[in-house]
C-alpha cells in the first residue's frame, strides 16, 4: 500500500508541476502532437489549448487534423504549421515523446530552445522536458490532460470536455481494450458530467464518405491470412486509392477491422508509399504490437503500435515477418504454422 500511495503522490506531484509551469508562464504556449493526429492527439491538444485560452493565455495550435476529427475542430482554432517560433513561447507537447522531433509534427521542435511541457503515455517516452507527466498506466493521454485542467484552475465547460472525451473513446476503442481500468470510467464520468458529448462524438466517427467504401473493397482483397490465422494482414497503395478516388485518412480505421478477424492476434495494415512503408499494428492475447513496431524502429503501446520502413514493400515484408516470427515464437505460438490459410 506504500508503494501505491508513493506513486499516487508522485503523479500528483508531477500533476501540478506541469500545471504550474503552463500557468507561470508569461509568454504564448504551442501545443503540439504527432504526425497524423488521431483522436486521443487532438482531443489532448484542444481540450488543453482550450482551457488555456479560457484563462487568457495566448495559444497557437499548428496542426493539419484528418478529415475524419474535423467535425471538432471550430473556425481557426487551428493553424498551419509554424515557420518560426513565437517569442517568448513556451512548448507543450502531448501524446508523444518530445525528444523524438521527426513525430513532433505543427513546429522545428530541434530548433526550439524554450520551455518544453510533456504530456504522454507512452511506454517508450524517454523522460526529458521542463516539465513532465508521463503515465503509461492509462489507456490515453486526454486523462492526464484532464487531471491537468482540474490543476490549472481553468473553468470546465462542455467545449473542454468533449474533445477530451474523443481522445479518452478512441484511444479504447469506445472502452473496449483491456486498457480500460476504473480510473477510465471515473475520468468519463467526469467529462460527462462536464458536459462531453460522448454520443455526438461517435455519430460523427461512424461517418464515412462513399471512398471510404471503395478502398475498403480493395482493401479486403489483399487480406493474407497467415500463421493458421492468427496473423491478419492487408495492403493499401497509391494506385488503389486513385482508383477509388480516395485518400490515406481513409485507411487509418482499416486496422482495427482486421483486427476482429475470429482468432487473430496480431493485424497488420500496410500503407505501401512505393518509396516507404507504413504499418499499423494492433493486437491481443498476449502477443505485444509494441515489439513487433520497436524491432522495425517504431514504438507505440502493447495492444497498438506503429512503425515506417524505407525501402519498397518487399523488403519492409521480409523485416516484418521476421519481427512477427520472434513476437510469436516470445509468445509461445511459432507452433500455428506459417503461410496464407486456403479459402
């Protein structure tokens, strides 16, 4: 129980250190994210700017947002990315690790040599900011930034807690990862209380245009069913999005699709540049999507992860299988066999 109460303290120390470097600070604040921003980087993102603002501070938001989470954004709250810093400025970086510049998408972050605030929960996040609160026991960094809110004072208002909640529902898969704990209720509860928009936010998820169903169609053609199932894999191109009049927001859902394959552990969504690779990794029973995305240079979260390969697709292939072989052999299943399951 000391131990528990040690860490609790400790997080609640940390919790107010961000908050009161963010309100000490004299100049504007940057908030920034991750290239290709999904729910929990947005909703972090906008739900602090916000509550920022609310308290008078000067607050830019260089972000390019998918088309998919624009429904939240309102008229020029955000900007195209920064060709110099503000004077004076201070950085708050959410939902990725801060010493990894080349993810940090909106500003040179290299090139900053102000303030930094980290705000993350990423097992991977190295530890280095002003300021920093790192928790790799929630399932998504919008509950840190919640308990940031409550610290900074600012007023809550349903224009703070709902994309709050949209970083706190994708990031578990609309409280459906193991991820979720009793604190991620109690946080949504909270946000709903709030205000938060919990059932608007997931009308607009369901949305999608008339291209996203054509690329699925394709999509779904290049699924490989390997090691006797247990490993679902598709691929998506450049010519396959020309031909459905479509783009690469539309791929981004595509992986958790492949994920409710009936005795899959690992899934796996290619996005093939020609010149690059992407992959997007989710997984399950106790096969780690992180180890698979870190033995290929990425990082991400056990159950969700990412990584890019350079190179055309059949090289990044032989690499891919090789980090999947080892995951499964570390999980105890290389014995599933190997190869596309016959239809």
């Amino acid at each position: 129980m000391s131990a528990q109460n040690d860490a609790l303290s400790s997080y609640a120390q940390a919790v107010q250190t961000v908050a009161e470097r963010l309100r000490a600070h004299p100049g504007p604040v940057v908030v920034l994210s991750h290239e290709n921003p999904d729910g929990d980087a947005l909703g972090s993102v906008l739900g602090l700017a916000r509550a920022l603002r609310a308290l008078g501070r000067e607050v830019f938001v260089p972000m390019e947002v998918p088309r998919y989470l624009r429904f939240l954004v309102q008229e020029g709250e955000v900007i195209p990315a920064l060709a110099e810093w503000p004077r004076g400025a201070l950085a708050a970086v959410l939902d990725v690790d801060n010493n990894d510049p080349t993810r940090v998408a909106g500003a040179d972050l290299a090139a900053f040599d102000g303030p930094v605030v980290n705000i993350d929960h990423h097992g991977t996040n190295r530890r280095r900011a002003t300021a920093l609160l790192v928790d790799p026991s929630v399932p998504a960094t919008a509950m840190l930034v919640a308990d940031v809110v409550d610290a900074l004072g600012a007023p809550w208002s349903e224009q703070v807690a709902t994309p709050l909640m949209l970083g706190l529902n994708t990031d578990t898969g609309s409280f459906r990862f193991d991820s979720v704990t009793p604190r991620t209720f109690e946080t949504a509860a909270r946000l709903l209380a709030h205000g938060a928009r919990l059932g608007w936010i997931n009308d607009n998820l369901n949305q999608n245009p008339r291209s996203y169903y054509l690329l699925l169609r394709e999509v779904l053609d290049t699924m490989e069913f390997l090691y006797g199932g247990r490993v679902v894999l598709a691929r998506v191109d450049g010519a396959m999005l020309a031909r459905a009049g479509s783009t690469w927001e539309d791929v981004e859902s595509y992986v958790n699709l492949l994920r409710g394959a009936e005795g899959a552990v690992l899934a796996v969504m290619v996005k093939d540049y020609g010149d690059r690779v992407k992959l997007s990794l989710r997984s399950r029973g106790g096969v780690s999507a992180q180890n698979v995305a870190v033995a290929l240079g990425g990082g991400g979260h056990v159950p969700a992860a990412g990584a890019s390969l350079p190179g055309p697709y059949a090289e990044a292939r032989q690499q891919l299988e090789a980090a999947i072989a080892a995951e499964l052999h570390r999980a105890g299943l290389e014995g599933a066999g190997t190869g596309a399951l016959a239809e």
